[in-house]
C-alpha cells in the first residue's frame, strides 16, 4: 500500500515496488557522498526520487530524498563512510582482495562492468556499449571493463564444445 509523502509542496504515494520498477530500467548516476541501495545497486538519492516523481532535482535536497526512500525500507549511507579502501593483502579471504572483490560483483553475475576501484562497480549493464556510453555521458574513467562471468566454466575460460 502507499505511503504519502510530501516532496517539494506536493504529495506523492510512494511504495518500494514503485521505487524498484522505476529504478529497474535506470543506470545509477556516479555517486558523490550519498546513496541508497535498489535492487543491489547504489543509486543517488536524488536520483531515484526524481525518476519515480518527475520532479525537477532542483526543487528537493538530497536529505529529503534519502529521508523518503529510507521511510521505505531502504538502505542508505555516505560514500565517504566506506571510502577507505583496504589494501590488496586484507582480509582473510582467498584471493587478492580477501573475496571482497568477489562479493561487490556477486550482483552483476551476467552483466558487464566498469571498476572505478578493486572493490567499486562504477556502473553495471547488459551491454558494453551501454556502459561505454555511461562512462562518456558522466566523463567517467574506468580501471577496468567487464562482463562478469555467470558461471565457474566462464570464469576458467572453458570455451564450449
């Protein structure tokens, strides 16, 4: 059922299924400080009220935004909480990056990617092109580009029979 919130003077019924169908077909903008989390990805706040609404960006803050979407069940916290980026050799997981470099690409199984950092999915899409053109649009450079494998054959680079 709906909630009613007030953005911007004006009254919106809101629900998490409204939130995520909107988002679904939305790439993420590049994050600045502030983000909540839809469908396993990290969008703007700002961002995602604007698309489920239609309202202008300029006429609500980024705290009303992440103070809706929070009401709404979802996560939300600050890039510069998480921005300490462990080194290689952290952790006791197997691998360079302790698995989690494994476990920030679990959500894009399938997907093609672009890495801003080890352990930072910049943008995640269903072509190469559509994330080459993400990266253009938002002037974006990436360390690295993608598809993530679905399998463990993939991963091996097992060619099929």
């Amino acid at each position: 059922m709906p909630r009613s919130f007030t953005i911007a003077g004006r009254r919106f019924g809101l629900d998490r299924d409204l939130v995520e169908r909107t988002l679904r077909v939305e790439l993420p903008e590049p994050i600045r400080d502030h983000y909540v989390v839809v469908g396993a990805r990290r969008f703007p706040p700002k961002q995602a009220i604007g698309a489920v609404t239609g309202l202008d960006r300029a006429d609500f803050t980024t705290h009303q935004a992440r103070r809706v979407l929070v009401r709404l069940g979802f996560p939300a916290a600050r890039k510069s909480a998480d921005a300490r980026e462990p080194s290689a050799t952290d952790g006791s997981g197997a691998g360079p990056h302790g698995g989690r470099q494994a476990d920030a690409l679990r959500p894009y199984v399938g997907q093609w990617v672009a890495l801003g950092s080890p352990l930072e999915v910049l943008v995640a899409a269903d072509t190469p092109q559509e994330v080459i053109s993400w990266l253009a649009r938002h002037r974006r450079t990436a360390t690295g580009m993608f598809r993530v494998p679905s399998s463990e054959d993939e991963a091996g680079g097992l060619a099929p029979l």
